[in-house]
C-alpha cells in the first residue's frame, strides 16, 4: 500500500493534480476493503501446511443473477489458471 501511495504520488506531483484529492482516494480504497468482513477459517492452519481449500460463497440478488453468471464464466480462465477445481 505505501508503494502504491508513492506511485500516486509521484503521478500527481506529474500532472498537477492536488494531494488533497489522491489522499481522498486512497481512504476510500481502504474504507472499501474495510467494509468486507473477516473470512471465517475453520480449521486451525499454519503457514507451513497445505494444500487448503478455499470456498467462496456468492449470495446474489436474483435480479442479477444473469449478470452475475456473465461476469464469472469471465473470469472461469483466470480461475482455473490460479487453481480453481471448477
């Protein structure tokens, strides 16, 4: 993060846009990643064991479930290039 601040920054300082203004967008970043909650482990794991398994629950509003199903079959390549079973 203090990488990204300085790059911002810099690219600022560049094209004159006031610090006032890039430290608004960084607190909302931060605001944003702050509002998700905590994932909920349930096994006791140390740094050194593995493999693990991730779950990732989607609740979607049913209006948007298309849109939803659009979206991820998008991201389905990155998935399972990083490891996704399906």
């Amino acid at each position: 993060m203090q990488e990204d601040s300085y790059f911002l920054n810099e690219v600022a300082d560049t094209i004159n846009v006031p610090q006032d203004y890039i430290d608004s967008q960084i607190g909302e970043q931060v605001k944003e990643i702050e509002r998700w909650p905590l994932p909920q482990v349930t096994a006791d794991i140390r740094p050194d064991d593995g493999p693990v398994l991730i779950q990732i629950e989607y609740i979607v509003d049913g209006a948007k479930s298309k849109d939803f199903e659009l979206a991820i079959e998008e991201l389905k390549n990155v998935r399972l290039r990083d490891g996704a079973i399906n």
